[in-house]
C-alpha cells in the first residue's frame, strides 16, 4: 500500500514544556515542578563506567543523559512547602526554571513559607537566592545542621544560602519527631554529611522524599553499589541506598526522586537483587497518587 505524501516539515521550537505535574496525597497536594536537567556523561562520574556503559545501552541510551532536576511543592492546606530548590544561575541555561514553572503551577515565591533541603549541593539549594537577594522572601529554610557546618562558607552555598543564613531564617531539622506537620526528615547520610530524606503523610498515604539517595537509574537500580563521584562518603553512601532501597520496596511507599525523569514520582520493586522503578501513570487530571 502506498503511503500518503509526507506534509511539509514545520520548524519546532528546540525546548520541551514539562513544566509541572500535580497529584493528591490524602489531604495533601503534591506538585513535581521541573527546574530542567543537567546533562552529563554519566559513565565519567560513575564508579563502575564499563557496567553503566553496558546498562546505559540496554536502556538505548548514550553515555550523556540530561538528568532531570525536580523540586516537589507539598501544600498540606496550612503551609506551602518546598523540597530543595533547583540550580538556580549555577548550571547554565539547561536549568534554573523552577520560578518560571511555579508561576505556571499558580504558585507565588512570596506564598512559599518553609523550604526542606535534603541537602546543600548546588542542584538542590541554588535556586535560594539569585545575587545576594533572597528568592523566597517569608520562607523558614529547614536543613541538617552538619549540612551548613559543611558547606556554608564554601562560594556558591555562601551565595544561595547564605543570605537566610545571615537573615536567621535557618532551622535545624530535630533530631526526631516531626519538621512540619506530617512531615519528618530521615538522615540519609553518605552522599553528604547531613543529607536528608523527608517522609510525608496524610491519612494513611505516604510519599517519601528521598533527595540525592540515587543519581542513574538505569544504572544504580540494577547495582545499587554504583556510586558517583558526588558523593561525599561513598561506602556509606552505597550502604544507605542498599538499605533504604530495601525499605521503601516491602513498604511500597511512593518515592519522590529529584534525578529522575521528570515528574520522578513513582514506586520501588525489587527483583532479585536489583530494583525496578514503577513511575506513575500520567493523568491530566489532578488524581490521588496509588498506594
């Protein structure tokens, strides 16, 4: 059968517009706002580049991904939350689009009152601040302290940071108990010295945060053990993912993952001695999260 002739080829804009993508968690709403990716050659940060290599071409992937960087909007009816931040100015045009995508989500920096930082790396805690000046003007920035103690004078965190830092805007997360209501932070350290995870949990439905606990996953779910350059500590870094990965698969709690593909939002199941990310069927609908 002949096929009918091709319509003339438009020219496409070269951008995409995931943007933001909402869903319902118990009494909770929980928007993934996109703040773009960071494209890197994955098999140099990679502790073992030969198996990412092979695990990245059975994915039909090259060796380069734009690894998504996703911020998380927790509006529990009573406080507007934050999980991280984005990049901000720090990584280039590719990324630093969380203002623009929040806008799009309906949401105002001014209505943001608390930020959790799972940690202060740039990817996470950049979109702070944008030349000295505070983005989020009302917002308690909740962080580890070993965190700060880490970090705070190095040059990017001493910029994004560092003015709610000065401004006494900074809360230590507690040593147990909850943040916020229906929210508790987890120590998940390993990748940094203070890295956090932040479970939520409304009505019975959780939604657990886990920040910098996996970077490629196409690689680590397969090899847990693969660690990536970033890492502050990796033997403790490796162990904390194996461990956590155990946990969240017999819970089948739903995991919030900022380098995932955008939204990142999807359930853990193991396979034997690796894991499979479930990610959540899209719905253009505002629709509760599955269980």
């Amino acid at each position: 059968m002949a096929l009918a002739a091709q319509a003339p080829t438009l020219a496409l804009a070269a951008d995409q517009a995931p943007g933001f993508y909402r869903a319902l968690l118990g009494d909770f709403e929980v928007t993934a706002i996109s703040d773009g990716v960071a494209p890197r050659d994955v098999t140099t940060i990679l502790s073992d580049a030969a198996t990412a290599r092979a695990e990245l071409r059975a994915s039909h992937l090259h060796d380069t991904l734009a690894l998504s960087i996703n911020v998380y909007l927790v509006d529990t009816g009573k406080h507007r939350v934050l999980i991280d931040t984005g990049a901000g100015e720090l990584f280039g045009a590719t990324s630093g689009h969380l203002l623009a995508n929040l806008a799009a989500a309906g949401f105002k920096p001014e209505q943001i009152e608390a930020i959790l930082l799972t940690h202060i790396h740039g990817d996470h805690s950049g979109g702070l601040s944008n030349g000295g000046k505070m983005l989020f003007p009302n917002a308690q920035v909740y962080v580890d302290r070993r965190e700060v103690a880490r970090w705070i004078n190095e040059p990017a965190p001493k910029a994004t940071v560092g003015p709610y830092y000065d401004a006494g805007r900074i809360k230590y997360l507690p040593a147990s108990g909850e943040v916020l209501p229906g929210i508790t932070a987890r120590a998940v350290p390993g990748h940094t010295p203070g890295h956090s995870a932040y479970l939520v949990e409304s009505k019975g439905h959780r939604m657990l945060f886990w920040g910098d606990t996996v970077h490629v996953a196409e690689v680590q779910l397969a090899h847990p053990g693969i660690t990536i350059s970033y890492d502050d500590s990796q033997p403790q870094a490796a162990a904390a993912r194996r461990k956590l990965f155990d946990e969240v698969a017999a819970s089948g709690v739903v995991v919030a993952s900022p380098h995932f593909s955008f939204p990142g939002v999807g359930h853990l199941r193991k396979d034997g001695d690796s894991f499979r990310w479930i990610p959540v069927a899209y719905n253009n609908q505002v629709a509760e999260l599955a269980p």
